[in-house]
C-alpha cells in the first residue's frame, strides 16, 4: 500500500484493487486468458473510479 488510507471504505477499495492486480498477475501465465484479464482490468478502472470520488468526498469532509 502506497499510503495510507483515509477510511475503512478506501482500505477495502485498495485491498479489492491489489487482489484483482494479482489475479491478473497469475492469469498472465495461462494461456487464452486475454479476454477474462480485460474484464478483471474493467473492473479494477471501476474500482479506481469509485476509490477517486471517496477521496473527493473525504477531502471536502476534511476541509469543513
């Protein structure tokens, strides 16, 4: 983990990301497994997206 998490929400998110960047890690070294890597990698940019928006959240909480 780069750094540490503002709340449990952004903790799992991390940790969701990490075990999908593993998954496709592994999935590297299997073959005509291109197609489920794409899906594994729309969903981590899904996650990514979801994790920046509860960081805006969290940043404008903390600046009130």
């Amino acid at each position: 983990m780069s750094y540490e998490a503002g709340s449990k929400e952004c903790r799992h998110l991390i940790e969701a990301k990490e075990s999908l960047l593993s998954a496709m890690d592994a999935l590297s070294n299997i073959n005509s497994t291109d197609l489920i890597q794409i899906q594994i990698k729309e969903i981590y940019n899904k996650l990514e997206q979801m994790h920046d928006n509860r960081k805006e959240i969290e940043s404008a909480t903390n600046y009130l």
